[in-house]
C-alpha cells in the first residue's frame, strides 16, 4: 500500500512540472499564462514563444507520461508489495494507469504553479503509448488528420481523445487483442476528462470565436514578431 501512495505522489508531482512556465520564463522571462489563451500548455507555448520553445514543451510533456507510467509504476514491484491482480484487473497495467493518470492530474493541476496547468492532452499521450502504443497511434492520426483540415487544435484534441476509448473497444472486441479492462475504463474516463477540460474550446467553436492555425510552417511565435517589428 505504502509504494501505491509513493507511485501517486511521485508521479504527480513529476506531471506539475511546469514546463511551459519555466521555458516562458527561461527564454523571454514571462508568464506564459499571462498571454495568448492564458493556458500553460504546448500550444500557447508555440503561438506566444515560436517553434523552438513550442517543442521543448511538448516534449518534456510527453516524457512527464511516459515516464510515470513506464517507470514510475514499478516502484512497487521493487519493493515486491503489490499484488499479481487487483479483482479481475491485471496489477501491472492498472499501476501504469494510476501513474500516468497521476502525472495528467500534475501537470493540469500543477503543484509548482498555484494548481494552473495546461489541459493534459500532451502528457496524457506520453503515459499512453506507455501502456498500449497502437490505439494511442491511432486517435494520433486522427489528431493530425483533424487539425490540417480544421486548423483547430482544440478540435483536433477533442476528435482524438473521442476516438481513442472505441479504438481501443474495437481491438478487443473486433480484433480480439487482449487488452486488460482497466486500460479500456481509464481510456474512457481519460477522454470524458479531456473533453471536459476543453469545453471553454467547445464554446468557441460554436461561436466561431476560437484560434486557428493559419500556417503550418515553423512559428516565430507572437512576441519575436513583436520584437521584430
């Protein structure tokens, strides 16, 4: 029980690194969430800072998952204090949920930064290709598939975590591939949250207010245009 609550504690406070933050202030001593869409996430990031610094985000965001749920969730078996099953639950698959979905809840309710984060798509990615890389790569594609014919990032995140429960539900079901059913529960619970966090986009793309990415091409990012001027 005590390496449960070390996993949760360790992984959680791994996803509230504020790397958005840190990188604004780093690169052009600022508040990232004082700008754009005052959210600390990749995508503010890369509109506000440009290309280089968008990157550096997503990355440490996307290993901030991966990491818990593919390290991180060992501890317990370390110690060896974990059970082979928890119900009819494979033990192995639910630590890896539970530390990822830890690092998610760190990184949207960040510890370092009054509990203001970013929406969690990003790390939320790197703990699942920590757990089942195919489906993850799937709603991936519709990711991308969605956000060049929308220019919607919101849209795009919205399209994939939708996907990603019934990609998941057609592997087991359809393709028969074993898959445990906690992955399938968190799968849906996760994409529920995701969706949820985003429903501020949801009403601006209703109302036609929300921002679109009108190039594709490296991001100099708001404020070097700013300076350049």
């Amino acid at each position: 029980m005590l390496s449960i609550i070390v996993i949760i504690l360790l992984s959680y406070l791994l996803g509230s690194i504020p790397s958005s933050i840190w990188v604004g202030r780093i690169y052009k001593k600022i508040d990232i969430r004082n700008y754009g869409s005052g959210n600390a996430g990749a995508t503010n990031t890369f509109r506000i800072l440009g290309w280089k610094a968008g990157i550096v985000v997503a990355l440490i965001d996307l290993a901030k998952g991966f990491t818990a749920a593919y390290f991180i969730s060992n501890i317990g078996y370390i110690v060896d204090d974990i059970p082979s099953h928890v119900g009819v639950w494979n033990t192995h698959s639910f630590m890896m949920i539970i530390a990822g979905l830890s690092a998610v809840i760190g990184h949207m309710f960040p510890l370092y930064a009054n509990f203001k984060g970013g929406k969690g798509v990003i790390t939320a990615a790197g703990m699942l290709y920590a757990i089942e890389p195919y489906s993850i790569s799937v709603a991936l594609l519709v990711f991308i598939i969605v956000l060049f014919t929308s220019h919607y990032v919101s849209l795009a995140s919205i399209s994939a975590a939708f996907t990603y429960p019934f990609v998941m539900l057609f592997m087991r079901y359809v393709l028969m591939i074993h898959l445990d059913g906690s992955q399938i529960v968190i799968a849906s619970v996760l994409a529920a949250a995701l969706i949820i966090k985003h429903i501020s986009n949801i009403r601006r793309l209703l109302n036609g207010e929300e921002n679109r990415i009108r190039s594709f091409k490296p991001a100099k990012g708001w404020l070097n245009k700013e300076e350049s001027l």
